[in-house]
C-alpha cells in the first residue's frame, strides 16, 4: 500500500514552543519540505535571530545559526561567501527584519547577496511583548498603541517586499500568506521558487509570509485568521512583486 502522507525528515519531531494558532510551524514545515524535496537538506545553513525564531533550530534538521537582533542578513552574507555551494537562509520576523534590522536586509538585497530571506509577517511584535511594529496596521492595537495605531503618532506600516523588491540585487520577491490551504499551497511553491533562484546563482530572493498572532493581537486562532483575511490582505497583497528576467 502506497503511503498518502509521512513526515518530512527536515522537521526535527518535538513539542513546539509556539502558541496556539500561531502559523511559524506552517512556514516551518513549508521551507523544510522544500529543501528535503531538493535534496538539500544536508548542505543548507539557516540564520535564526532574536525573535520567535530564535528556537527555530529546535525544530530545522539542518545547520542553523543564532544571530543578533536584526543582523541575521549579515551573517548570512558572510555564510553563503565563504560557502557559496551551500543553501543559505535567514528566517526574521517583522520586528526583527523591518525595524531593528532594516538596515541589514537592505543592503543585503542592495548587494545582491546569494541567499534567501523568510520573512514572517504577523504585524506585532512577538517574543518581546506585543509592541507596535513597522508593520501593525492602522488601528490594531498592541501593547504601545492601546487605542490604536495611528498615522499621525506613528506613520504607516511598511510594505517591505515593496521596498525590497525596488533594489537592483533582489532577483525574486513574492508575498504569500498562511490563512487558507489554496495559499500555503502557493507558499510553498513560492518556497521552491526562491531556493531554485539560489541554487542558480542569480541574486537575492525574498518570501514574505503573512502570518498571525493570536495570543499578542489578543484574539482567538480562529478570530486571527479573520483578521489576517479581512485586514492585513487588502493592506498587503498576495503576489511576485519581482522576479528574474524572462519569468513572471
């Protein structure tokens, strides 16, 4: 009898540190299928930072490294030059990647720096506490916007593959989200995509995942996927915002 499913052997088996509903494990279990479905496991070098992903090596079979708040982009650019025939990733958060370290993943993409970036968006800020980040939206509220966010306190949130994919060295960018099994179809795809850029030597690719955050959004798992829906898709919309020359 044929299997109908097993365990991808990227993902290390162990109870998980995240909350309920939080959707790190999806893109997770995305990125480890993918490399194990190229055979890539044995040669990929992750870079977690501070953040909720700072324990993501508890669960990626592969090399993984720890890294400073924000400086993930950094560390990884001097992996992949000194190992430019190893898959090389950072995976950030919102807070991590478009506030503390916009000046890293910037460059890094200004560069054209050979590696992939993962960048979870869940417009909060998560291990440290529910404050505002770059991304939060008008109105939502967090720990440091109790009536919520406002433009004239605190500008608009950021639309960072936007930014990112203006740069010159930024070879594919896309933003997927986490809400609905025909878009983690798509994320996953968008996944390959970037490694397969990479293993080309093209340039720098960029999947932006949106995600959620029940427990510092203040909301059930189901009410978040709502919020995410009804929210952050129109503020942020699903696409390839850039992609090699050639392909659409």
């Amino acid at each position: 009898m044929q299997p109908v499913f097993e365990y991808t052997k990227g993902m290390i088996p162990g109870e998980t540190n995240y909350c309920p509903g939080c959707t790190h494990g999806i893109s997770h279990r995305l990125i480890m299928e993918v490399l194990e479905e190229m055979g890539k496991l044995g040669s990929t070098i992750g870079v977690g930072p501070i953040g909720c992903s700072v324990l993501a090596h508890k669960y990626m079979n592969v090399d993984m490294l720890e890294a400073a708040h924000g400086r993930a982009p950094a560390v990884a650019s001097g992996i992949k030059r000194v190992h430019p025939d190893n898959m090389v990733f950072t995976y950030q958060g919102d807070g991590d990647l478009a506030s503390i370290g916009t000046a890293e993943i910037i460059h890094a993409a200004a560069r054209g720096e050979k590696f992939t970036t993962f960048f979870i968006n869940n417009a909060i800020y998560g291990m440290t506490g529910g404050q505002m980040a770059p991304t939060t939206i008008i109105g939502q509220k967090s720990t440091t916007t109790q009536d919520g966010r406002s433009v004239e306190q605190s500008g608009f949130p950021m639309r960072v593959s936007e930014l990112i994919a203006t740069l010159d060295g930024a070879v594919y960018v896309e933003r997927v989200a986490l809400n609905a099994p025909g878009n983690i179809h798509k994320a996953k795809k968008a996944v390959r995509r970037a490694f397969e850029v990479q293993d080309k030597k093209l340039g720098f690719s960029f999947i932006e995942f949106l995600s959620t955050c029940p427990t510092n959004w203040g909301v059930s798992p189901v009410d978040a996927m709502t919020f995410l829906t009804e929210k952050m898709l129109p503020y942020f919309p699903l696409g390839v915002l850039r992609a090699p020359e050639g392909e659409a």
